[in-house]
C-alpha cells in the first residue's frame, strides 16, 4: 500500500510539469488560429516571473525563510548578462586570454546600435556567467543574513534588493536610469534563440514555458526529497529541526542559493528576450509582487505559486491594473496577510468552530 502511494505521488508531481510542456507546444497554434497571437507576448514574459516567484515559494513556503529582496537577484542575473554581452573587447582582442576566447569560440562579432563593429562574449556565455555570479552574491550575503530571524532577515534582503537598485541606476556602466538596451539573443541551439520580435514569437513561447516545466520539475523533486523534509522541519521549528540533527545553517544557505538561482535565470533570459533591461527590475516593489504571489498560491504550494504568478503577471503586462499596477500587488499582499492561517479574520473564523477532537487549534 506504501508502495503504491509513493508511486501515485510520483507520478502527481509529474502532472504540472507535463501539462505546462503540452500547453508550450499546443497554445502557440491554437491562439494564432484565433487571431490572438499577440497574447504570446505577455505570456513568454509572465513565465519568466513564475520562474523567480517559484524560487522564493522554496524559500519561504518550505524553508519558512523570509526574503525582500529576489528581485535584486533578479536584476543581478539580467545586468551581468547584458553587461558582459555587450562590452566591446575589441580594444583588448590582442590579450592572451580573448585570443584563447576566441580561438574556443567564446566571443562573437557583431556591430552595436550605432554600425561600430563589436567583440563581445557569446551570449550564452554571458548567461552562464551571470547565474554564477548571482549564485556567488547570494552565498556571500546568505552566510551573515540568514542568522538573522523574522522582520530582521526581512528588512536586511531588502536591503540588499535596494542596494542593488542603487548600483544599477547610478551607475554609467550599467545605463544609468535608461538601463542596457541593444542585448542579443542568447542561442540555445542552431537556429533557436531567445529573442524577441514577431517572427521568434512562438518559438520563444515554447521555451519559456518548457523552462518553467523543467524549473517546477526541478522544485517539485526537491520538496518531496530528504532535504525537502529537513526544509519543511525548519520551517516548523529551527530549534526542533537542530535537535533532529539537521544542519539548519547549511539548508538555509543551500536554498537561498536555489532561489537566487532561479530569479537569475529568469532575469537572464527576460533580459535577452526583451533586448534590455532597467533599473525597475530591481526595485522593492518588484520584490513585493514576488511576495505576494507567492502568499496567493499558498507559501507552500508550488502549483498554486504557479497559477496565480501566470494569472497576475498576464494581467498586468496586459495592463488590466493600470497605474495602480503596483498598489493592487500591494493591497493584495495585505489582504492575504490578513485572510491567512495567522491573521485576524482567521482567527476570528476559528473561534467559531466547535472545540471538540480533531477540531482546529
């Protein structure tokens, strides 16, 4: 019976992942045929967000470790990609090491928006690099941070993220307030590229939400894993999970990384999927939609973290909320935090039921 049950839930955490592949291939035709092509668009850019808020649902949902700031990882991932694809080493083509670049393949030639010719790093590259180095910040900062509990490790990732805003606006290196523009398509294979433009469309569909398949997969596997379980006795009690012999420290560490990780893939990927990136990307009020789809879909629930982040970002790249686009995050982010298990108007449906066995404590 054991077995079987095991089996069942196996197969169960194959369903999101396979329905999120079959729709990557069957909504591109389909919407097309409707004359709704256009919707591709917004929904290519909605499952790179999923991607990071999915993330931070590891993170707080199964590590109960509360964080301000994926959105600086985020824009961490994106500005290093764009950056480094889109430097000219031209100046320094004669060097030893963009020689052995260059002979490996490693370095492309193009021409910036301007028609001067441009020696960059392959995007690809770039990508690589950028994820590493987010994954590197993230561990440097996560060793101090992460001793830090409640509203304290709150307010220091946001600190980080607002730091991260800073550096990115002030900094002529990065564009200043206008950002990176002119980013290439990061090729994934001959032929396939993150991209945009109307051509690449459904194509850059299609690999949006198979990398979301793959990163809810990847998710998935974890939280229902040994260390997914040491996750989840963290999250009831650091004391009581030291006591089991867990090495909080560690866990804690290992998925601030993952989270890092995955809101820089998708800052890398968004950033060459749209060819630029700013400032905006970085700011709280980014970090505070994540947040509040992540408490939508119910902290510990990746299929719902999932639902609601496609359901609120199509609406608003679509631009359903208008200017109030970030109150309405805000203010939804209130209202769960009020409605949940913990809040006022929880606890007041509570004491309305009966107080006999098995009744809700």
């Amino acid at each position: 019976m054991k077995r079987l049950t095991l089996k069942a839930e196996g197969a169960g955490r194959l369903v999101p992942p396979a329905i999120l592949a079959a729709c990557a291939f069957v909504l591109p035709p389909l919407l097309g045929a409707a004359g709704a092509a256009f919707l591709l668009t917004q929904l290519t850019m909605a499952a790179y967000y999923v991607l990071a808020s999915l993330g931070l649902c590891a993170l707080m949902g199964y590590a109960g470790q509360i964080s301000l700031g994926q959105a600086g990882f985020f824009a961490i991932g994106g500005y290093a990609s764009a950056f480094l694809c889109t430097r000219d080493l031209g100046p320094a083509a004669s060097a030893p090491l963009a020689r052995c670049l260059d002979l490996a393949g490693l370095l492309v030639r193009g021409a910036d928006p301007y028609g001067k010719a441009l020696l960059s790093l392959a995007p690809w590259l770039s990508g690589l690099l950028a994820v590493l180095l987010a994954a590197a910040v993230a561990a440097l900062i996560g060793t101090p941070v992460l001793r830090l509990k409640g509203h304290y490790l709150a307010m220091a990732t946001l600190g980080f993220g607002i730091v991260v805003e800073k550096v990115a606006r002030g900094s002529k290196a990065l564009g200043g307030a206008d950002g990176i523009s002119a980013v290439p398509g990061l090729a994934l294979w001959p032929g396939l590229e993150v991209t945009g433009g109307r051509a690449a469309r459904s194509a850059n569909f299609t690999i949006a939400w198979l990398v979301l398949a793959l990163g809810i997969l990847a998710l998935a596997n974890l939280v229902r894993s040994r260390p997914g379980r040491a996750l989840r006795a963290l999250r009831e009690g650091e004391e009581a999970a030291l006591a089991m012999g867990i090495d909080t420290a560690r866990y804690k560490l290992n998925v601030f990384v993952i989270a890092a990780v995955f809101a820089a893939v998708a800052g890398v990927l968004l950033t060459h999927y749209n060819g630029s990136i700013g400032p905006g990307e970085a700011s709280s009020t980014r970090s505070v939609r994540y947040v509040a789809i992540v408490a939508v879909g119910g902290m510990d629930n990746l299929v719902g973290t999932l639902a609601a982040g496609l359901v609120l970002n199509f609406l608003s790249l679509r631009g359903v909320f208008g200017n109030y686009d970030d109150a309405v995050f805000g203010a939804i982010l209130i209202l769960i935090m009020l409605l949940s298990p913990e809040g006022k108007a929880a606890r007041a449906f509570h004491s309305l039921l009966p107080r006999g066995k098995g009744a809700p404590r």
